[in-house]
C-alpha cells in the first residue's frame, strides 16, 4: 500500500513485490521485485526504490510498532523474465 499510496517517487511505476526475505535477527530485509519493461525503465525502478527506503522504513516502524525495523534492500527479481524467455523459445519451436 505504502508503494501504490504514498511513495510519490515517478520512477516508481507498474513495480511487483515478489517476495521479502527477512534476517532471523530482524536487521536486514531483502525485498525481491518486478517490473514490466525495459531495461532503462527497471533501472529507473531501482533507483527510486532505494531513494525511497528511508521513507518506507520509516513509515513500517511508525505502523508495524516493532522493536527493530530491518534495514530495507531491493533486489530485481528475473523469475518472471526468464519465465517469459522460456515462453517465448517454446512458441518459437511450434512455429
């Protein structure tokens, strides 16, 4: 909710969270996402993520009440690109 109602980031855009790996001691938080399109645009994606993480742990903490709030990394997951690669490369054997 905090990436389709608050962040005003422009570069953050059609973004799926794919997962979120939390650490067992709560400090580190991997959080796997997607974005359909280019390569600039996923880029682009990326950068506003991490310029928004402050503002996104920061907004957690304030509405989770957790003793620690782990510190937020963003990873492109290509699950869904490879699965569309391998997609593509079957239609291309019928054809």
């Amino acid at each position: 909710m905090l990436l389709l109602r608050e962040v005003k980031d422009p570069r953050i855009s059609f973004v799926t969270i794919i997962d979120v790996a939390v650490s067992p001691d709560l400090r580190i938080a991997e959080v796997y996402f997607s974005v359909h399109g280019s390569d600039a645009e996923k880029r682009e994606t990326m950068s506003g993520l991490q310029s928004s993480a402050g503002f996104i742990r920061r907004e957690l903490g304030r509405r989770l009440h957790l003793k620690r709030i782990p510190e937020l990394n963003f990873r492109y997951d290509e699950t869904i690109d490879h699965g569309f690669h391998i997609d593509k490369l079957l239609s291309d054997l019928d054809d």
